[in-house]
C-alpha cells in the first residue's frame, strides 16, 4: 500500500470512528473549567573568562511558557504560548522568538476519546514510542495530527495516532516532514474474562505495538533508503500478590542514519532490538526491584538525516540508573543509555528497619542499595559493506566485555530527634567517558562521592538544611568539595548560599570556587527565585536524557504559577 | 457500533499498518562511472537498477578452461574439438570448452572464399595465441598452465591434464549474477570473488568472455571437404572486459577477502546474427593469476 493509499485509508477509518463517537454523544457535565500554569526563567550573563562562562552578546535569556487549558463536559482544548529572547545558554538550537508551541482540542465519550493538533504518547515503555516533552531539557517531540483511544470491549484498549513531529520552534511551531503512524493495544485479561479472573491475585495484561514512520529526507546518492520503516513488539504486565513483572520486546526493520564517525554503524540496515525486563517486590517497608535491558541499533526518530541527540525521537532508550538528586553525583558523570545499544542491569533495594525495634529505635532507618551496570554488546562483525550492510550480529543480553558504566551507591536516612533528620550516600562510578563524550578528557573516569544531608527544625516556621558532599577521582577534573545551607521561613521566604569547589584540579588556575546565592518567595501557587553566583559547567538529565549545560556567571530570574 | 463493526476496523488498521515497512535487502548503489547507463531501459529515479543480492558460495571445487585453439580450415580440428567436449561432457560443470579461432599465423583462420566466408577470430583470441605461442592448431591451453616449457599442448595431453588441474586445491570461488535487458540488447553483470587462501604478493585478474554455445558454419573436415552446417561449440565471440581483464585485490589478498565488479556490455543484434540470440550466449568468467596466466578459477553461466 502506498503512502496516498495509506492516508486515504486512515482518513476513511478515524471518519467512521468520529461519526459514531458523535451520533453517540450524550449531554454531561455542563461546566466549564480553565487551567493553566506559567513559567519564566531568565538569566543575565556576566563575563567570567575564568570559567570560560556563557557571555552571549545579548547579554541576556529568557525560556518562557504558559499553558491554558479549557474544559466543558467531554471538550477539552488548550495552547501553549512559547517565548525564547533569547533562549537561555545550553538550551538546544531549535528554541526562539515567540508563538504558540502546542495546541489542541479533544473530544471523549465512553468508548472514544479524539486527540487533534499536538498530543503526546507513550506506547508500553516507551521504547517503540513516547511523544513527550521536557522544557528544562529542551526536549519536545510533540505529535501534530490526530490521535484516537478506543475501548471497544471491557478490558480491551486500543490506540491510534498519526502525525508529524515538532522539530523546531521559530516564532511558532515547526514541525519535522516525516510521518510518525502507531497503533497499540492492550488486553486486560482480569476486565476481559471478569467471571474467572476478578477476584484473583493474578492481574495479567497483554500489550502490542506498530510504529511505523515515513520520510524522504535522505537523498543520499550512495544508498537505497527505505522511505516507510516499521517497528513492531510486544508486551507483558504481570502481577501476583506483591510481586511484579513487566517484559517487553520490540524490533525495529532497516533504519539506516548517517554515523561517518564509526564505519559500521553508517547507515546500518541491520534490524534494531530491544528487550526490557523488570521483576520487582514489595511489601510494607522492604521492597526490591531488578530490571535488565538489552537493546541494539534502536535510534528511532521520524527523519533519516543527521539530527541533534533530541531531535524527532520517536523512540525512547530508558535508563536503567538511579537518578541521583545531589549535585555532584547528578551533573559530573550522569549515566544517558549509548544510542547504538547496551545490554544493561539495575538492582533497587529498600528496606525500612521499623520504628520502636531493637535496631531501628524510635524513628527506625531508611536504607537503600542501589547497582546499576550498562555493558556494550557482543557484536561480530561481518563484512558486508559493500552488500547487505547488517554489519553485525547480536545475540540477546550477550554482551562484551567493555564497560559503559557502573553506578553503586548506597543510602542511610535516619530521623535523629523531632528536630533532626540525617542523610548519608556513598556512591561509587566508573564511567567510560568515551561512550558519553561528557567529560571529554578521559577514557574511564573512576569516581567515589559521598554525602551528608542534615535538616534541622528549629521550629515551626523555621529550618535549615545543611548539605555537604566530596567527590575524588584521579581522573578528569580531579577532586570536588561542595557545602551549602539553606534557610527557610515557613511558610513564604528561603535563602541559600552552596559553594562547589574543584580543589583537586591539577591546574592551579582552575582550582575554582563556584558560589552561587539563592533566595526565594512562595505564595500559593506562585513562587519567585532569584540566583547570582557561578554556575560550573555540567550535563543535565531526566530518564538518562541528557543536555549540556555550560558554566556560567551572572543573576538568574525564575518565576512559575498556575491557576 | 456493533462488535463486528469495531473489530473489521481494528483488522483494517491492522492491516494497513504491517504493510507500511521497506525492506531493503541490498542498499549500495555503486558508482560505477565505466557502467553503460543507456542499456538500462528504465527511469532510475522511478525504477532504481535491481542489484544483486549475493549468497553464500559454498563451492568447493577447482575448475578448469579448456581453450581450444582452432580454425575453420583445419582438417585435424574437429577430432580435437570432439576430444574437448568429451572431456568437458565427462566433467559437467567443472571443465569449460573455449574454442579460439586464433594462431600466431591465423593460417586456418582466415576466410576463404567462396565456401569459408566467415572470420570468426577475435582480437583477444588473436593476443592469447601470441602470448602462448600457439603457432599450430589444434592446440590447447589447459588452465593455461606449462607443460614442458609451453602453454599449448596436443590433444593427446588434455585429459591427464586436465585430471591434474581438477585436484588442485580452490584458491578462490567466483559466482555472477546479471540482467539482460532486450530492449536495448543490454548485458549488466555483476561478479563477487572470494578470496579463500592468502596471497598478498600475487596479482590477479578477472576475465569475462562471451562464448555462443553453438554456431552453425561450414568448416573443413577429414577428408578436405567442408561441411557447411558444421557445429561450432562454444566459439569465443568477444572479451567483455578486455583481453586480459580488470585487475582484481590490487591491494594484496587474504583469504575470505570478497571483490566485487560490474560490467555492461552491448550484444550485437540478435536479429542480424541469430547466433546473438541470447539462449545461445554464456559468459565464461575466469581469474587469472597476472605473472604466469595461470587460471585459477573459472565458471561458465549460460544466459538463457
């Protein structure tokens, strides 16, 4: 079938979905509701040669947002108005001017439920696709087409969408020319076989996916693209009492992109896949969590040509680390899953020795161990460049012995007194820097970092947290030292001053304190903050994706609300 | 909507999504500037050119050319050519007959009118008899290796060595692919050469003739009368890339190595000549080791 052909027929198919949804329509609530919420941040940049800091010749930026949402009855519709003058240092090129960056209208009843404009979706984990949006990351790969749920029988959910990406914001939304086409489907079975399974312990659900996407945007002389590339895979969520599983499967066909810097992942028509695992526990106080993931050559975006690390992402790599919250463990050597695979583990381990026991005392202990690992996989190499262009072979969870990356890090959280609470962390990394590029000056970074996090309440309206955290590490930019204290006022006003200090670097010059003052105001739903100081460079991620952030010096303006 | 309703679209859906997937099993496009492109009948853009896709070669066996250097007025030719194909009949698919019409002094090859009116020598026949210095026919060549200080030898000699060159060990396998297009009488062939032991010091070349199975023309026979529906077999008509071929691993050889190469050649109209009809062509494609002419490997492909 071809592209006018599939169109037609997807125009036909979601008709007849519409005009039964409406003939179906039926009078509820008459309400009308609007909601929203607004944020700004603005930062204005001083030279600081010392840290090589961001000095633009605007001098200054600004990321703004504001959503409005309206709903009465079924309807929902919204709109997203976008300003980047201009976008703050380290945001991904793609964000400026001013405009609106999203909207929508939606319509549902019992059975339907109509997207059309922008949407965003997650089919099982994500790996075969998630439309989602970070604003601090910079990330939005919004859909712009129509989507459509439908229930057609208890227990049984299904998903349709068709659309075209966000790929850039320039005084409006952009969007990318590749079509993005997915259905998924999931089966209840407990809603499904409701008279033999409702009142079992077992809750089992049963999940499919196709994605399939189209472009032409690679007119490369030297290659015969495919212009229409599925990926299709399956999934199982499972529980029994108090243990869990979650396995999924996904394949993607023949999606070559450009890699000029590794000959055998250039243009590779090997078929992509990935496999993710997860059994977990948990009772009252203990629980344990082990996740696997194997995956290879499953980039998957909606264009064939060389793009930005975010750029039209269709498909989502989840990282199976922690995601650590304490500055230097999250900004120097953040783990983001290696887009040409990795067969990676994980083990989550929390236990609560109870309050009023022998070992936990009055207030009892958080404990937690954290392992993860990620491994490159076990790939033979073929000679076939010149032919089919498989370029290798994997097999499942095999994998090499090159090691991407290791994260153990274990935790004590203890309520001393009424007043008193006390956090301990240690963590241990080895890091390949050559697979993350972040540090840029090592093959393998070894790092152990530990952390002490006191909150004291003085009272009722006053307390102060006390934070202090020490890095080494022989290689890279050697070792880190980091304190801060914050004050708050309940329940309005909070100030705070931290100080990262890179003392163990070899070079004497950049032996450099970065302090950074914060003060803040709450009130309702709106908060105020204001920073000035020094701000190292470093790598921001959510969910293992990753952004550069680069040093900076000057004062920082950051407001948010909603209504 | 009834059930049957929303399961007919759910399938419908269903369908159209499985069938939106390219699968593209040969992606290279090789930029081969030495291709004729005008034998291609059809828009590229539209309907790319179909390369080939290649499996594995698990030939294990070395084959042997048989060159059977001949003329159309030699009276001893003929015995000799049955010799040949005996041997050939007696080896399918491992020894190849190529009848060169060609000597140093084309004595029996030159046309004579009015009963032999045919030329049937070629200019790489014509080369190949100076280099092996085949001053008398019927002679032959035999993998074109030496034997008592000359490549030529008497038919007397083919089928012992011809049994020698069989046992020999394969040093590399050759497969062809090609297309045809009658519209333009074009020829696209397409060979891969794998390399299966390491000779990083010799050169190689690969060599492709187009042979016609049988071509019917008078030749003398015993007795000095001519025979005028005389059955020429797998007469050597042309040298598709040259008499001594494209060079081939130039940058040394290892084994398990693999070269590829592509070639376009123009059929003369089978119209004018039914010999040119394209079930009565092959291509006998050999590689020959450049210092001695050794042949080291050698298929034949018929086109029909």
């Amino acid at each position: 079938m071809n592209l006018n052909n599939s169109t037609t027929f997807i125009i036909t198919s979601l008709g007849i979905f519409l005009s039964q949804a409406f003939f179906a329509q039926h009078k509820e609530d008459s309400r009308s509701y609007i909601s929203g919420n607004v944020q700004a941040i603005a930062q204005y940049y001083n030279a600081d040669s010392l840290i090589n800091a961001a000095d633009p010749d605007h001098k200054m930026g600004m990321n703004s947002f504001a959503n409005i949402n309206f709903r009465k009855g079924n309807f929902s519709a919204g709109t997203r108005f976008e300003s980047y003058l201009n976008p703050l240092e380290g945001y991904p090129v793609g964000f400026k001017g001013s405009g609106i960056g999203y909207r929508y209208a939606s319509w549902k009843n019992d059975d339907v439920e109509i997207t059309v404009g922008n949407f965003y979706e997650q089919f099982g984990s994500g790996m075969i696709l998630r439309i989602w949006e970070s604003r601090q990351l910079g990330i939005d790969n919004a859909l712009d087409g129509i989507k459509l749920k439908y229930n057609p029988y208890k227990g049984v959910y299904l998903k349709g969408l068709i659309g075209k990406q966000r790929f850039r914001f320039d005084d409006g939304l952009k969007n990318g020319d590749g079509l993005v086409r997915g259905l998924d489907g999931e089966v209840n079975l407990n809603e499904l076989l409701d008279s033999t399974f409702d009142n079992s312990k077992f809750k089992i659900t049963l999940g499919g996916s196709f994605v399939s996407k189209y472009n032409n945007d690679n007119a490369t002389p030297d290659f015969i693209m495919p212009h229409n590339v599925g990926a299709y895979g399956g999934r199982i969520i499972a529980r029994y009492g108090k243990v869990r599983f979650y396995g999924e499967y996904i394949t993607k066909e023949n999606d070559p992109y450009p890699d000029p810097s590794a000959p055998k992942f250039n243009y590779l028509y090997k078929n992509g896949e990935a496999v993710l695992l997860n059994l977990g526990y948990s009772t009252k106080g203990f629980s344990v969590d082990f996740n696997a993931k194997h995956q290879d050559n499953m980039l998957w975006r909606s264009t064939n040509v060389s793009a930005l690390p975010t750029d039209l992402l269709i498909g989502y790599s989840p990282a199976l680390s922690k995601q650590h919250t304490y500055a230097l463990a999250s900004t120097l050597y953040p783990y983001s899953p290696n887009a040409r695979g990795e067969i990676a583990y994980q083990l989550d381990v929390l236990y609560k020795i109870p309050k009023k026991s022998k070992l936990g005392g009055k207030y009892g202990w958080d404990l937690g161990l954290n392992i993860a690992t990620a491994y490159a996989p076990q790939r033979t190499f073929i000679n076939d460049d010149s032919t089919s262009r498989k370029m290798y072979s994997t097999s499942i969870f095999s994998a090499s012995d090159s090691l991407f990356f290791r994260d153990i890090n274990f935790s004590i959280g203890k309520k001393i007194n009424k007043k008193l609470k006390l956090k301990l962390q240690y963590l241990n990394f080895i890091f390949d820097d050559r697979v993350q590029l972040v540090a840029k000056h090592h093959e393998l970074i070894m790092a152990d970092i530990v952390v002490a996090d006191l909150t004291w309440k003085v009272n009722k309206k006053n307390s102060i947290k006390y934070q202090v955290q020490h890095l080494s590490t022989l290689q890279d930019q050697g070792n880190w030292a980091f304190g801060q204290i914050e004050y708050a006022y309940s329940p309005h006003w909070f100030v705070a001053v931290l100080d990262q200090w890179n003392y163990g670097n070899t070079i004497k010059e950049q032996q450099i304190h970065y302090l950074l003052a914060t003060a803040g105001y709450i009130k309702g739903s709106n908060r105020f903050t204001l920073q000035y100081g020094r701000q190292r460079a470093g790598v921001f991620c959510v969910g293992g994706v990753c952004r550069q952030v680069p040093a900076s010096n000057g004062l920082t303006f950051s407001f948010t609300s909603s209504f | 909507m009834t059930l049957l309703n929303k399961t007919i679209i759910g399938f419908a859906f269903l369908t159209l999504f499985v069938s939106a997937c390219d699968r593209i099993e040969n992606p290279v496009i090789i930029h081969d500037t030495s291709l004729d492109w005008t034998l291609y009948p059809n828009d590229t853009t539209v309907s790319p050119y179909p390369w080939p896709t290649w499996t594995a070669n698990t030939n294990t066996l070395r084959n042997v050319l048989l060159e059977d250097y001949t003329g159309h007025t030699c009276i001893n030719c003929p015995s000799a050519a049955v010799v040949a194909k005996t041997i050939e009949d007696n080896n399918p698919n491992r020894v190849f007959v190529m009848s060169v019409h060609a000597s140093t002094t084309s004595g029996y090859q030159v046309p004579e009118l009015p009963h032999l009116p045919l030329d049937h020598r070629t200019e790489a026949g014509n080369e190949y008899a100076q280099v092996f210095n085949v001053f008398f026919n019927p002679a032959g060549t035999v993998n074109r290796t030496l034997t008592g200080g000359n490549y030529y030898a008497l038919n007397s000699a083919w089928t012992s060595m011809t049994a020698t060159e069989l046992s020999k060990p394969l040093d590399f396998n050759i497969q062809l692919q090609y297309n045809y297009y009658p519209q333009t009488n074009g020829l696209f062939i397409h060979t891969e050469v794998e390399a299966l032991s390491d000779a990083a010091a010799d050169q190689y070349t690969i060599i492709n003739c187009l042979v016609r199975d049988t071509v019917i023309a008078p030749q003398i026979i015993p007795g000095g009368t001519v025979e005028e529906e005389y059955h020429h077999h797998s007469m050597l008509t042309n040298n598709i890339n040259g008499t001594w071929g494209t060079p081939i691993f130039e940058g040394g050889v290892s084994s398990g190595q693999k070269e590829y190469n592509n070639f376009t050649y123009k059929l003369p109209d089978p119209i004018a000549d039914t010999t040119f009809r394209i079930d009565n062509l092959s291509i006998i494609t050999f590689i020959s080791k450049n210092d001695t002419y050794e042949v080291m490997q050698v298929i034949k492909t018929s086109l029909n």
